[in-house]
C-alpha cells in the first residue's frame, strides 16, 4: 500500500450532530480498535468485516469514554481501500474528541485536511474528477485551520509551543557548537545542566498539557453552575438546556442529593452545568452540607446562572444570592414571565452592574431558552474564536506535537543519565524541535545555525 | 583569429580542490578530458589556511576518498600535522585535521593530474562556453584556442572578476597575487546566469623567525596517528607543532580605533561575507563584551618560515594589520610577509543547478566548488567529484548520481545548495546534517565506496580492499553474537576493574561490547585475540555494536526519508497550473523545479498541505497516461 502510517480523524460535521464517527485508516486501523473498544456481548468477541460492532471505548484505566457502535472495513473494500474502522459515539464534542484522543494515543496519527479522500485516490479508489475536488479542499481547509491555528497564537498553546522549542534550539547551540568548533574557547556545557533544561521542559510541556485554557474548555467543557432560590425553576432551566437526545449524563457519585451535574452542547460548545442545591439559611444539617457544596462550586464555576422569579418581588435571599455574582462571568435568568411580573428590572440592573446579561423566560412555554444558549455561547466565545472542529483539531495536534516532543525529550534525558555523548543525546532533542516545530512547518537546520552564529564567537 | 585547438569530453575549468577531483573522476571512468587553470602554479593550491579537513569537512574528504578520488590519498602523503578532533564525544563527530604542508600538496596533485591517462593540463583562461542548442559543445580561452566538447565543468573558485582589498588599497586580483578571470562572468550573464557576489578573507601571512614561541602553547599532532584514506591504515611520521595565543585589549583597542578605515565598515566591501569566518574586525565589533579571542599559528609547510596565523583574518589597512598583529603576545616583534585581505568575486545562484549539479539551463554545463557559493577545499572537493561523475554519467546517457541527505555529507552540501540556496558562502557543518550517526567519518567507505565502484571511479585494487575489510567485519560481528562468555572468577575481576556492572549468566561478547566502558580491547582480554588486526576494521566492528540502537532509530527515520526522495517529479511540471497549491508555494516550486516529493518538502515556503496537493496532481498526471491534465 501506499502509505505506512494509520490516519485518524473526525468524520462527522462540528458539535451538532446526533452521532459523532472517528474515522481510522491504515494497516493498525484494527489493532487500535482492539485496544479501545470492548465488546459490548461477551459471546462475540471478534471484529467481522462489514459488521457494526455494539460496545464501548475506554480509555488507559478502563474507564468508559462512551457508548458506541463500531464498524470495521477490511482493505481494500473500504473508502481508503486501507483497513478502515469507524467508531459512532454520541454527538458532541466531549465524548468525539476523547475517543479521537485515545486513538492518537494508541499510535494513530491525526489526519490532514482531506487526507482520507487522499488516500482514496492515491491508493485507486476513487476517480480523476474528485481528485480536483480534493485539491481544493485540502486548499480551502488548510485556510481555515491556518486562521484558528493564529487565533490560537494570541496567548494560547502555539505561543508556548513556539517559545519551548526556542529553548531547545537554544539549548542544542550549545551542544552542537562545541562539536562544530571544539577548538574554540568555548565552555562545554555541563551534562547536569541540560539535564536540567531539558526536565523543566517537559516539566512545562506536562503543565501545558493539562492546563492550557482552550484546551481544557474544549476537553472538560465551560463549568456553569445555576443557583437560585428552590422553585425558581432551576431544574426547569436544566431539562430545557439538557436535550434529551444529545445530552449525555454523567452521575457524579455522591452527589446526586444535592448536586446534579450534566454535559450539554451548545453550538459546538461544551457546557458542564451543574444544578445546586436551593441556597438558603437552614438549619437543617443535611441541606447545609449540600449548602456547603454549593458554595464551592459557585467558587470554582467559569458562569454562574441565577434564575429569579420574575411572578415575585425580590426578597433578601434573592439579594443574598446576587451577591455571589459580585466580579464574576454570570447571567441572570427572569423567569415565569407567562405570569404577572412582579420583579422591578431595573433593580436588579442596580445590584448587579451593567455588565451581567438578563435574559426573561418562561421556561414551562419554552420561551426564552435560544437566548439563553446564544447568551452563553457569546460570553465566552465572543467570536473571537470560533468553535469549530478545526480549532479542535488544531489543538489536538498541538498536543500531539507536544507529546512526541515530550517522548524524545524523554530519551534525551535518558540518553543523558546512560552517559551518552553529548551528540547523541543532540539527535533526541533535534526530534524533539521537529516535533514541535511540525505544526508551522519549521525546519531545525537554519534557526540552529543562525542561532550558533549569533551566540557564538566563531572562525578563522 | 580563433582556431581549433582540441576535442574532448569533458573540459574541466579551473585546477583548484574541485577542478582536480572532477577532471580526475572523467579520465579515471573512461573520458578523454582536459583541466584548464589560468596558471598551472596554482593547482590545487591552498589559499587560505594550510589544513585539510575538521568538523564535518574531515568526513567530507574521507567520502570524496571512499567514492575514489584523490583528495584524502594526497593529504595523507603531506600532512606535517594530523589529530582526530572531538575524540572526547560520540563517534559520529569525530572529524579528522591535518595541516599540510601547502607546497608538496600543490606538486602531488599536479603530479597527479600529470600521471593520470586521459588526462591533460592545459594552462589558459576560459574566457566563453560554447553553447549549441541548449547543450554546451565547447570553451574558447583567451588565446583564441577553441576546444570541443560533450561535457564541461566550471570550477572558477574565486577568480571571477575577483578584488583583493586591503584597507583603501584594492586591485582586481585572484588570490596571492594570480590573475583574475574577468570576462568569463559576462559570458555566464550572456547565458542566461544570474551572478551574485561573495566574500571571503584571509590573514596575513609571518615571519615564523619573528616570532616568540615561548609565549605561546604547544599544539601536538596525535601520537596514533590516522590517516583520512581508507587504503593506509596507519602511517609513522615525525609531526610539527601548532602553537595557540590570544589576542589582548590593546588589539582590540587598535581595531576599535581604526574601524573607520575597515573595508567592511566604510563600505567599500559590497560583497557578503561569512558569519562563520569573521574577519577579527567583525569578531571585535559583534561580540564586543569578549575581552580576547584565539589566534593558532599553523606552519605553512616544512621547506618555508612562513606561518598562517588562524583568527587573524582581516582587510584593514596594513599599517593597522602590523600594530595589531604587534600586540599578540608573541607575535611583539612579527614581520609581515605576505598582508592579510579581503577577496571579493562572482558566483552563480546554485538554485539554479540540477542535484547532479548540472545547470537547469544548458545541457551538459556542470558547475562545481566555490563558484556555486560554497567555501572549503573539502567542499569544493565534493562538489567537484560529483560533477565529474554527473558529466560522465551525461555523456553516457545514463542517470546521474545523486546522493540524498542520509547517504553521505556530500548529498547534505549539494542538496542544501540547490534546495535552499545560500546567500553567504556555505560551510559544512555536522549540525547540518539530519542522520549524523548514519554519516560517520569511520564508515564512508561502507557507505559509499560500492557506489563509486558501481559508476566505475573506484578501481579493483580498491575494491577488493573494500570487500575483504567488508567481509572481515560481518565474519566478526557474527562471531562475537555468537562467542559467550560465561562469569567466571576472572571474567567478574575484569569487569569489577572495569567498573562494568558483573554478569550473572552467559553472555554474548556482542552483548558485552554494547556497554559503553566495554571496548573491543577489552573483548580481546575477556576472550582472547579477535578476528580483526586493521584499527579501521576494529573501529567499525566497536561503533556499529555499541551505538546500534541509535542507528538504527537513525535507520528508521532514514526509511521514511529515503520514501519521499524515491517520489519523482518531472523537472519541467509547470507549478502555475497547479490549482490548489498557495501562490507562494507554486512561485518557490517553479524557481527550484524539485526532483523529488521529499526535496519539494524542504524548499522554504511550501507547505505540507502544499505537498498534498502536488502528490494527487502527480497521480492524476500519471493516470492522465501522462499529459498535463491541470
């Protein structure tokens, strides 16, 4: 065949769609699949060509990622003409993006832009007049991911991405000036110190990984939580944003008395909302500690939603509750407007700023809820950043590119505590800047020269 | 009145390092040639400093040596100095130096070249190229001879309308004093060649009997030495020392006060330099907080007091020349023999050569050394072999020979210079290379030598050697997987001395000898006398063992190159009709016109999604049954 490595990616449109499919081609297509998928009957154990498979993927500890129908198509009677295995989980970013994860971490590599059409073509698939057709799309999206790989650039992980793999540009000069120009007086750099480089370096590589902002508003999903006093309609607003068909629920264990969480999809984005128990003075001790809980994840939410009763005058446990909105992302929801409002607007606008959206509902007519949704999307992604599967993908070949790099680095330093010659452990690091610098296309050669040259006092 | 003065081949323009190798590599394969040098006194002479080889240039000459040229053979029979460089790191950049001794080094080449069938010198300057019908079909020298020919290689060096600048004195000089080639530059215009301009420099030249060597320090040659050709194992030789002083505050000072009448500051100079070979004016202004910089003091040769001090290379005027040099320590008292300068002249853009190194425009015009931008007798060595094979290999009808980035230094150099292009003279240098644990100094002849023997440089005598040394080494590393050793009671006591963690069971001597303070000399004490007596043999058999696992992660990155390079792309697919590839990347594809998938991936500005996109347009070509079907 064609081609040596197996591509992944997702095959399905951004977000909205009722099923998700990652699609994978290439000769460890099922070898991946064996690997992340468990069998769903413990009768049949074994993949059949042309056959949907019911199971689950799970990740490294077994955890379940999601519930899915798997379909396996043996080359070369498949879209690639390569082994071709599609995963259908459902919609939605969380549970498409975590698969896809897993499938890159399984040694499958992210596909380019109209790479599964290329293959079809180069491997005879498919015909001369599609093949313009995939020209222009690689063309078109290579754009597109090229303008969500910019809007990354302002402060998000190609920045760091970039300033890291100066580091070891940086580091490498010193290394392979020494070997370019042993006679100059030049300070061979001590072992111990590039060792020491070289672990803040995957120190930061490992902190980007779990931390960086986008990543995890994309991974994990903005944290929202909705308060308000019991009877306000909470859960209403709850059940009205979680759709029933492309909700996914996760009970969270031990809280379900008080807390309930779920996982909802607006317009590509991923919202945790979390439904808190009615805040009040009580005396009660079980209501407190779910009080008590509240109260932290009001604290560590990205939103706060405040749905008031707008059939009621304000009451001081309503001002109580707008306190918390106090210098924080939040919304407030007026709800019942089907009924006599009794609620002065232009109150709570005094209490809490002019910069707090106020949004009225009827939530039992299912008034008002787009707003909500549009409201929610706006805050965040005050279309600065578009949301789309091409700024996930981009962020996931950051981190694919960041956990290669992290792997070689790994082997430097390995290479390091063997005590191996400096040159060698050079070659790890020079992968480790390829890997990095895959994502815009730089080479290593000509920044580490330049970089010698400009360091270092050299020549005859 | 021009007259017909001989028919040849190939015609080779110009004696210096490439000239020599690529009108040897003609005659050697069978083709009548001629070497044409504007003086015959200059033949493979070393303007500049007077050592061959270092970092990276040291595994250059051991290439041109394992493919059947003639540089390494020469160095070895004059070299007054020799020492294998960065000993102290891995194998892969261990590079060999000699200092030669300038002279004798001129006189074997010429020698050389005299003794060589199908080969004649001709003293004379080319001054036009034939071309007929896009193929080159002779030279003209300034005479008025006429010379025919299939195949012709333009090694000029630096004599292209080349100026020699020292201070506010200038001339229109080649190096030492030897005529420059003033009209062959128009000629190249007139063929279409766009022509930019380099500069390169060189320090004066002393009196060794002016100099204190009391305040200096003592640079020996190695005392085992080892020679750059495969075919001399080892050589006895009595060695001359280097000798290593520094330069003070007050040289800078003089320099600081004397910028003004610096060449490369008031601007007279418009050539572009190279940031590696910094004349001392451009070190002490652009790393002014460095309070001194090295000067080695490396003889010229053993039958002349003339000695080249390396660090001092300058074009200031040469008043400013004699007080700086004055305030090195040593050097209080130095006569100047021969004054430092700035040399400036033409050469052509080497994006505009094939990888064979062949022009894209004229068939059979073949360009070779440093008028292709490079700088380095070992360079020029290279790229002149490669241009010698090519023009046979173009006479023959047959493909050139390419070597890519993972076979050898050379494929390094060339590709670099014709993929990229470079706007400085272009220096090797072992960071440029991608798979340096591939591209050893101790394995060239592995690499290379069946290569050379294949195209028909590498003689049998030369090969022979190859395939017994080839054969020594397999027969070896099969014995050693096979030979165990078990832990005895003296084997553990070897290995405790060692400091060489103790076996428990049996192992292999191949196992053993992967442990880094595990030599092949220790192999022999554990199990007795090897196979192997040649220190080549032996050197080969340690490294490949002990480095295996990088190699051969180095092997498998090599294989997913090797797989890009293997795409071929037809040299005249016009890129503009190309829809679907970025106008920057069709502007870049249509200058450089790539042989290959994997080298259009390495021009600067075309992208991977580019690339894509060429790989299905190729496709469609193909199954177009070949039209342009854009």
């Amino acid at each position: 065949m064609f081609f040596e490595d197996t591509i992944a990616a997702i095959a399905t449109p951004p977000g909205e769609g009722g099923i998700g499919i990652v699609r994978i081609s290439g000769s460890k297509a099922l070898d991946i699949a064996k690997e992340v998928f468990v069998f769903g009957s413990k009768k049949n154990q074994t993949f059949k060509d042309r056959y949907l498979h019911y199971g689950k993927v799970v990740d490294e500890e077994g955890n379940i990622i999601d519930e899915v129908l798997l379909a396996y198509m043996k080359g070369p009677r498949s879209y690639t003409a390569e082994d071709v295995v599609e995963i259908h989980c459902h919609g939605g970013i969380i549970p498409i993006t975590s698969i896809l994860k897993e499938v890159i971490k399984k040694g499958a590599r992210l596909a380019e832009p109209g790479e599964f059409t290329k293959r079809a073509f180069l491997n005879g698939r498919i015909d001369l007049v599609q093949a313009e057709a995939v020209m222009d799309l690689i063309c078109a999206k290579t754009e597109k991911l090229a303008k969500a790989s910019i809007n990354q650039m302002e402060g998000g992980l190609s920045g760091h991405i970039k300033r890291m793999r100066e580091r070891l540009i940086d580091i490498m000069a010193h290394i392979e000036v020494t070997i370019d120009y042993p006679e100059e007086d030049i300070d061979e750099v001590a072992s111990q110190s590039i060792r020491n480089d070289i672990n803040h370096i995957v120190n930061d590589i490992e902190n980007l990984l779990s931390t960086a902002e986008h990543g995890r508003l994309i991974r994990q999903g903005i944290k929202a939580v909705i308060i308000g006093k019991t009877n306000v309609g909470k859960s209403s607003l709850l059940n009205a944003l979680v759709k029933e068909e492309r909700a996914i629920v996760t009970d969270i264990p031990g809280t379900t008395r008080d807390v309930i969480e779920e996982f909802i999809n607006i317009k590509g984005v991923a919202v945790r909302i979390i439904d808190t128990a009615g805040i009040r003075e009580t005396l009660d001790q079980v209501e407190q500690i779910g009080i008590q809980r509240s109260k932290q994840n009001i604290e560590h939410a990205d939103l706060i939603i405040t749905v008031l009763d707008a059939s009621s005058p304000l009451e001081d446990q309503d001002r109580e509750i707008l306190e918390y909105l106090k210098d924080r992302k939040a919304l407030v929801i007026l709800n019942k407007i089907d009924k006599p409002v009794k609620l002065d607007r232009k109150q709570i606008e005094e209490l809490i700023g002019s910069e707090i959206p106020i949004v009225e509902t009827s939530l039992t007519l299912g008034k008002g809820i787009d707003k909500v949704e549009d409201i929610i999307y706006k805050m965040f992604f005050r279309g600065e950043l578009e949301i789309s599967d091409d700024l996930m993908i981009t962020n996931i070949r950051h981190q694919e590119a960041l956990n290669k790099a992290r792997r070689y680095l790994l082997d430097a330093l390995e290479g390091i505590d063997n005590e191996l010659p400096m040159d060698i452990v050079s070659i790890d690091l020079r992968s480790a800047v390829d890997s990095l610098g895959a994502i815009t296309g730089e080479t290593v050669t000509e920044d580490l020269i330049d970089k010698i040259f400009s360091e270092f006092c050299l020549g005859k | 009145m021009r007259l017909k003065a001989g028919d040849f081949d190939i015609i080779v323009i110009g004696g210096g390092h490439a000239g020599c190798e690529a009108a040897l590599a003609g005659a050697r394969m069978g083709y009548k040639t001629a070497v044409f040098a504007t003086n015959l006194d200059n033949i493979a002479m070393l303007a500049c400093n007077p050592s061959i080889g270092g970092t990276s240039k040291g595994h250059l000459v051991r290439e041109v040596d394992a493919l059947g040229g003639q540089m390494g053979l020469n160095i070895d029979k004059c070299f007054i100095q020799i020492r294998m460089l960065n000993t102290g790191k891995g194998p892969a950049v261990h590079s060999l130096r000699a200092q030669a001794d300038k002279h004798d080094y001129h006189r074997l080449m010429k020698s050389t070249l005299e003794k060589q069938e199908n080969l004649e010198i001709i003293q004379g300057e080319v001054t036009e190229i034939l071309v007929k019908n896009g193929r080159v079909t002779g030279a003209v020298t300034a005479i008025g001879d006429i010379y025919t020919c299939k195949a012709a290689i333009v090694a000029t060096g630096v004599y292209l309308k080349s100026r020699i600048i020292i201070g506010e004195y200038s001339v229109n000089s080649g190096p030492n004093g030897y005529s420059p080639a003033n009209r062959l530059s128009d000629n190249l215009r007139d063929l279409g060649f766009k022509l930019q301009r380099f500069k390169t420099g060189t320090p004066a030249r002393i009196d060794g009997n002016s100099i204190d060597y009391e305040k200096m320090i003592p640079q020996h040659g190695d005392k085992e030495i080892i020679p750059f050709s495969f075919l001399n194992d080892t050589i006895e030789r009595e060695q001359v020392p280097c000798w290593l002083t520094y330069t003070t505050k007050k040289t800078h000072d003089i320099i600081r006060e004397n910028l003004h009448r610096a060449p490369m500051y008031s601007g007279s100079i418009e050539g572009v330099g190279a940031r590696y070979c910094p004349s001392i004016e451009d070190k002490v202004v652009r790393f002014s907080d460095k309070e001194s910089h090295q000067v080695f003091i490396e003889p010229e040769g053993k039958y002349t007091n003339e000695m080249y001090p390396q660090g001092l290379s300058t074009s200031m005027p040469i008043d400013v020349q004699r007080e700086m040099y004055r305030s090195v320590p040593g050097l209080e008292n130095v006569r100047i023999m021969r004054p430092a300068y700035a040399i400036e002249y033409d050469c052509i853009y080497s994006k505009d050569l094939k990888l064979s190194l062949e022009s894209k425009a004229i068939d059979g015009l073949f360009f070779a050394g440093q008028i292709n931008g490079s700088s380095g007798y070992e360079e020029a060595a290279a790229q002149g072999i490669m241009a010698g094979i090519n023009a046979v290999q173009y006479i023959r009808g047959e493909e050139p020979l390419i070597l890519d980035r993972s076979q050898a230094y050379i494929g390094v150099l060339i590709d670099d210079l014709v993929t990229k292009g470079t706007n400085e003279p272009y220096r090797m240098m072992t960071s440029r290379a991608e798979y340096r644990l591939l591209l050893r100094q101790d394995n060239a002849d592995m690499r290379l030598t069946e290569i050379g023997y294949k195209v028909g440089l590498v003689d049998e005598k030369r090969y022979d050697w190859f395939m017994k040394k080839r054969e020594r080494i397999d027969k070896e590393i099969k014995r050693l997987k096979e030979f165990i050793i078990s832990p005895t009671e003296e084997v553990l006591k070897y290995l405790e001395k060692k400091g060489s963690s103790l076996i428990k069971s049996g192992i292999s001597l191949y196992e053993l000898l992967k442990r880094p303070e595990i030599t092949y000399n220790d192999i022999e004490h554990l199990a007795g006398p090897g196979e192997l007596k040649l220190r080549q043999d032996r050197e080969q058999v340690e490294v490949s063992i002990k480095y295996e696992g990088y190699i051969k992660k180095q092997l498998r990155q090599a294989k997913q190159f090797k797989k890009m390079e293997s795409k071929r792309i037809p040299i005249d697919l016009d890129y503009s009709k190309i829809s679907g590839l970025r106008l920057e990347a069709r502007q870049k594809l249509n200058e450089i016109k790539p042989e290959s998938i994997g080298q259009a991936s390495r021009i600067s500005g075309v992208s991977p999604a580019d690339i894509s996109v060429l790989m299905i347009y190729l496709e469609k070509m193909k199954r177009d049954g070949g039209r342009d079907g854009a």
